[in-house]
C-alpha cells in the first residue's frame, strides 16, 4: 500500500498517517504474538496475566517512543552539523 501511495505522489500527510498505523499495528502484533506465548506458562490468574500483558505493551510502547526520539535528535544534530 505505501509503494501504491508513493508510486502516485500521494499526499504526504496521508503517507504519513498510513505509515504510522502500520508501525503501530506491528507493535501491537509483536506484543500480542509474545503475550499469547507467555499465557499459561507461570501460575498467575487471568487478571495479573492481563495487567503483565498491558504494562509490557507500555512499557514497549514508551520505549519506541523514546528511542524514536533519540534517534531522530541524534540524526538531525548529524545532519544540521
């Protein structure tokens, strides 16, 4: 779909969402895939299982942001030099 939107010279805020969304949805996927193989593998209740599997999505999800961040900073610091 983003070769389709760059192959037509789309408009780049829509570019922009649509690429957005797709990263989010992988991150969302990643940490769904490892949740379900960490179910029933240690002796906590549906309900501890549930809060361990959001504070992990946080906690990957703040950390992505983060080394976004950093990473974008640390590029445009490069390439202002």
């Amino acid at each position: 779909m983003l070769a389709v939107f760059k192959e037509m010279d789309a408009d780049v805020n829509l570019y922009a969402i649509i690429f957005g969304e797709s990263i989010f949805n992988d991150a969302i996927g990643i940490v769904m895939y490892e949740t379900v193989l960490k179910i029933g593998t240690n002796d906590m209740t549906f309900s501890e299982e549930l809060l361990a599997s959001i504070a992990e999505f946080f906690i990957i999800f703040t950390g992505s942001i983060v080394i976004g961040a950093i990473a974008a900073l640390f590029i445009s610091w490069v390439l202002k030099r």
